[in-house]
C-alpha cells in the first residue's frame, strides 16, 4: 500500500526546524505520534538482544505479549521479523509457537549509496532464506562522521529483484522519511540495483528531468517504489509525483525503459496515494471524484478499467489489503469485486474512533482498532457474525502501525510501554 504523500516528498520542499520534545535514555524522541532514531553515537557490538514472551489468560483473545526494547516489523520472509533498532542493528526474529527466536544466520555488510551525489554509509543485516531475501540498514548524521550534505537521515532496505526490473541480485529502496523509520509499510525514494558479492549499486531510474527540492536535493517523489508494485512485478513501473502541487495527494504510474530514457512513459495518473494493492497480476487503486472517488484496476500489460464509485471524501475510509472500511457507517467494502457487509449492523457503534483495521488471509475474520480515552480492539468472524471486544491501554501504537497476520486466525500488533514496545499475539 503507497502512503500519502509527505511534504518532503513533494517538489520545492520548504524546510522548517523541528524541535526535540523529549530524549529517552537510549536516545530516541518522540513527537506527533511518531517513533524516530536519534542515537548519539553508533555501538560497538551487534549484539541480539532478547525479545521475551509471556503467555496471558486463555480467557481472552490476547494469548501471549511479547516485549522488546524496539518494536517489531514484519519482513518478506514469512513469520520472520525485524526490530526497528534506532542504533542501525537491525536484528531478525522467527515468530513460531507464540515465541519469537533470533535468528542466527543474518549476515552484514558495509554498504555506501550515492544519493543527489552525496555518499551515505551504512551497514546492512540482511537475510537470505532460500529464495527470498530482506535486508535494513540506517544512515543518521549522528552515527557516522562522514561529510555528508542534504541528508540526516536514511532508511534502507534490500528486497528480492521483481521480474523486469534488471538483472542485479537484490533491489535496495531508500527512504528519508524519518517519521515512518518504525513502519513495516513504506514508499521509497530511491530504487537501485544491488550486487551481493561486492556492496555496489547502481540506479534503475533515469535522473534526466528530475528537479532539485529547495534543500538542493534531488526531488524525492521522481520515481517511488512501494510493496504493490514490487508485488506487481510489471516491467519497471514506479510511482511518482512529477506533476502535482505541494498539497496533492495524487501521483502518476510511470514507465522508465532504461537510465537514459529522458522522458518516462506515463500509464495513470491522479490515484490517491493511501491505497494501493497488488493480487493476482493486478493493481487496485482509487481516484478522487468531485462527487466522490472511483476503484480501478491495472493489468500488467497497461489496461485500465473502472471497478465502482464511491460517494464522500476518500478521507473518511480506511484501507487495508483488498478492503475499505467506512468510518462512520463501518461498511466493510472488498474493492477488488464490490462485494460489501455492513459491520455496524453486526456489532453497533465502533467503541471509539476507528484507527485501523484488517481481513485475514482467507477472508473470514475482521479486526478493528480503535483510539479513544482507552483503546479498543474489535474481532469480529464474519462467517458466523461472532464478536468480542477489548478495551485497555497498550493495544497499538500509532508510530508502528499495522495487523500483521500469523494464520486465518491470529494476528500481532506493536504496543508502546513504559520501558520499550510489546508485541501482542492475538488469536480468535
């Protein structure tokens, strides 16, 4: 799923001071909701720190809480996850049996990307299971005393090559929006080509026509790579903002046949950058209206087609995977066929402000998250319409946001405590 646009992501980017609100022990701040790395100096050893877990009553629907000093990300490793580490050591674990066990075959390797013509350092923990890789790494002017202009901050990951992308062993995104440095879910800046043997890299998108921001950086929305169209796998497509304003939260599907192609091919244009999913070699996608917005999907091959229409703002809907969920009526919406049930009529008023939400795998259970004086979490079975609630503190935390599906019918999320993060299993 794209993310909407940030203001550093758009052209002409006025850049404003940001203040330090508070500073933790291990030297992270937070502010706005957000989780961000602000670590003094880079540690010396690259030690596994445990992550602990201890069941809970099997009277409830939260079975086991597993804390941590960082929160836990999802990789494309299955039931393999990563911890957001502000320090740069980005540790691995494999969630089996309610517990999670560090992995211990993660490799590193010092790496060095050339962005707007700067040098960032980094290290990069990867990991290499059969045919499927996932890889981080961090650049933070507080980490290295490298010489390093227009950047403070970048996020990298290494992801499995998509079919006609290029013929390098990995692809490396980069990202400079500090405020989603803990979200699973990003859309990134930066996409090049990455050789394993030897760390080096090399851009997959032409620099020909990409303006400069008012940092002097090269602009950050010229060609974006996010987790739909790297599922796609549709010969080199990326996403971009190349025609919008400042305040837009719209943005082009582009086609670079090579690095030294001048002028992209344009294949969409106007989606809404909240929501974008990949199933079965399509991409589904909305467009606002001036009534409203309409679905479309995209093939592969180019074909556009108009699924539906929609009446009110595209802000009053969540969206996850295949699924759209009004906030106000809880009208649960599968945009890949149409087909809709009506959740307030199952379980009444949402208990409190509908935060997030998502459908298993399969398609037969139903979570909803909700902010409030507490917080709540709904689970709904939507075969047999069967539901409970739950009401506390400590459910979820906005800086991580996401449902991560174990099975049909468990699933995590990352809740911020007093000394670190937890992550909860839940099971119906």
């Amino acid at each position: 799923m794209a993310k909407k646009r940030k203001k550093n992501k758009m052209p002409y980017v006025i850049a404003a001071a940001m203040s330090v609100l508070a500073a933790a022990a291990v030297g992270l701040f937070f502010y706005s909701g957000g989780f961000h790395p602000q670590p003094q100096k880079q540690p010396e050893t690259t030690t596994v720190a445990d992550v602990t877990t201890e069941p809970v009553s099997a009277d409830g629907v939260i079975r086991s809480r597993a804390g941590a000093e960082y929160p836990l990300m999802p990789t494309e490793i299955e039931n393999v996850f990563v911890s957001a580490n502000p320090f740069g050591l980005f540790n691995f674990y494999e969630y089996a049996n309610g517990d999670f066990t560090a992995c211990t075959d993660a490799q590193e390797m010092d790496v060095t990307v050339t962005c707007s013509h700067q040098e960032l350092p980094a290290k990069l923990h990867y990991l290499q299971r059969g045919d499927k890789i996932t890889g981080y790494g961090l650049f933070l002017t507080t980490l290295y005393e490298d010489d390093v202009r227009l950047y403070d901050y970048a996020f990298l990951h290494l992801v499995n090559m998509p079919a006609g992308y290029g013929s390098g062993d990995a692809m490396l995104l980069v990202d400079y929006d500090e405020a989603d440095f803990a979200k699973a879910d990003k859309t990134y800046s930066e996409v090049l080509s990455f050789n394993l043997s030897n760390g080096k890299t090399a851009r997959l998108t032409s620099d020909n026509g990409r303006t400069v921001d008012n940092m002097g950086r090269l602009r950050t929305d010229w060609a974006q790579m996010n987790g739909a169209l790297l599922q796609l796998g549709a010969e080199k497509w990326y996403l971009s903002g190349r025609g919008y304003q400042l305040d837009s939260n719209s943005a082009d599907i582009i086609f670079n046949a090579d690095t030294s192609n001048t002028k992209p091919k344009w294949i969409t244009s106007g989606l809404y950058e909240n929501w974008l999913y990949t199933e079965n070699g399509t991409l589904y996608y909305v467009k606002e209206t001036d009534g409203g917005f309409d679905a479309y999907s995209l093939t592969a091959d180019g074909k556009e087609e108009k699924l539906g229409s929609y009446a009110g703002s595209v802000d009053d809907y969540l969206f996850s995977g295949a699924y759209m969920l009004e906030k106000n009526t809880l009208a649960l919406t599968r945009l890949t066929t149409g087909e809709s049930k009506d959740i307030g009529s199952v379980i009444g008023t949402a208990p409190g402000s509908p935060a997030y939400f998502g459908v298993s795998p399969d398609g037969a259970k139903f979570v909803l998250l909700c902010d409030g004086e507490t917080q709540s979490a709904v689970l709904l079975d939507l075969t047999t319409n069967a539901s409970q609630q739950v009401r506390q503190t400590g459910l979820f935390t906005n800086s991580c946001s996401q449902i991560d599906w174990l099975s049909a019918d468990s699933f995590l999320t990352v809740a911020e405590t007093e000394t670190g993060y937890e992550t909860l299993i839940w099971a119906f």
